[in-house]
C-alpha cells in the first residue's frame, strides 16, 4: 500500500510552504498553527510570522504581547503564548533531543518537527494519519507521513471518504464505508470562548480598567498568561 500512496502523492501532494524548509523553527510554527486551524487560513499568517519573527531567537526577542497580538485572528491564543515560551527555550539552550520537553509541544508536534526537520525516523501521527491508518488496516513507515496528511486531508475524509479516487481503495477493507459526523464542536457564538476572544480583543487594541471588562473572561485569560493585571489596569504581557 505505501508504495502506491507514494506514487499517488508525487502527483497530488499539497503545495505548502512549510513542506519547502527544513528549519525546525518555521516547522514548528507551522504545526502550532494548524493544531486548530485550518490550512487555507494559516498559509498567509504563517509567511506573515516569519517575516515577522524569521527565528526562534527573533521572537524570544519580541514580548509575549507582541506574540498574542500577532495571533489574533487564529483563535486559541494561548498557542501563541506557547510558541513564544518555546522559542525562549530554544534561544537559551538549543533544541532538545526530545521536543515535548518544550512549552506546549505534545507528540504528535514534537514527532513533526523530529521527522520533518531533523530526518528522524518517526511517523507522526495526526488526525488524518490514524483515520488512514485505521481505515486501511496497513503500516506506514516515516517517508508516507505527508502523503497520509494528504490523503486523509482531501481523499479518505472523515464522513464519506472519496473512494473512488483513492490510491488504496482496492486493497482496503474500508472501502465504500460512510460515517457518522464527529461529535459536534459547542457554538462559539454565545460561548464564554467567545467572551474571552472579545476581552482578549479589547486589550490587545489598548490597555483597559478592569471595570470595562468581563470579569469572567478577564480572569480566565490572567490565569493563563494571556493577560497581566496591575492597579486595576489589564494589558498584555510584557
């Protein structure tokens, strides 16, 4: 089966930016930024961190609050306190043997990052990955992590795969299957994830006097990191 993903993927393979690279750094800008959102929309913001931020010793450079301030838009902001907390590691002391070692980095993160950036040989296992690899029934090896992305990102989809032009239909026991929707993600309209976004929205323009501000979502976003408070004035970390 790998060998005809292989072929597959020498004609179909996504044109990324980060695909173009070895550096670890934009690798793993690049995989902290699709952990929740989707390609399309961290395409232009990735080449624009860079620009901004071109290494990890760049944005250990910069303030957190600059970092949270970059981020808007992407949602999960604390991914942007994390990256920069990483970048802060990597400055001072190099990149470890073992990626999980850094700020927010787990392992399907730390596995990208070895494999994509330091040629270990590692399959790492994404969302995609595992949907192929259990649907299939087959082994891969480190050289079809990305064809796998590919595939469970365009062809072999969560509810109803595309079979039909599937490199692996023939020989797979799945074939012709359809799914039941993933359990549905909570509104974000009316949420408190949305009260914290807003909050976080009103400080990153200006420092605020906590009497402005949700007091729930503003407490939230102290606690993690996402906002200081002092004299009775939030701002973003510094």
């Amino acid at each position: 089966m790998e060998a005809a993903l292989l072929a597959w993927f020498e004609r179909h393979a996504r044109d990324l930016p980060w695909r173009r690279t070895r550096d670890p750094y934009s690798i793993l800008v690049s995989e902290v930024m699709l952990q929740q959102t989707q390609v399309e929309r961290v395409v232009p913001r990735y080449l624009r961190w860079l620009a901004r931020w071109p290494t990890a010793e760049a944005l250990a450079a910069a303030s957190p609050g600059d970092a949270i301030l970059e981020w808007q838009g992407l949602g999960y902001n604390r991914r942007a306190l994390s990256l920069h907390r990483a970048a802060r590691v990597v400055a001072a002391r190099g990149w470890p043997q073992d990626m999980t070692k850094l700020p927010g980095v787990g392992r399907y993160t730390a596995d990208a990052v070895a494999a994509f950036a330091f040629g270990r040989a590692v399959l790492p296992v994404d969302t995609n990955v595992r949907r192929v690899q259990e649907r299939t029934g087959a082994a891969f090896g480190p050289p079809a992590a990305q064809a796998l992305m590919d595939l469970g990102a365009t062809v072999c989809l969560a509810r109803v795969p595309r079979c039909d032009v599937c490199p692996l239909a023939q020989a797979c026991p799945s074939r012709g299957r359809r799914y039941e929707p993933m359990r549905r993600q909570l509104r974000f309209e009316g949420s408190f994830r949305q009260r914290r976004a807003a909050t976080l929205r009103l400080v990153a323009s200006a420092a605020r006097a906590v009497e402005e501000l949700d007091a729930a979502a503003l407490g939230a976003l102290e606690r993690d990191g996402l906002v200081r408070v002092a004299d009775g004035v939030a701002a973003l970390p510094r």
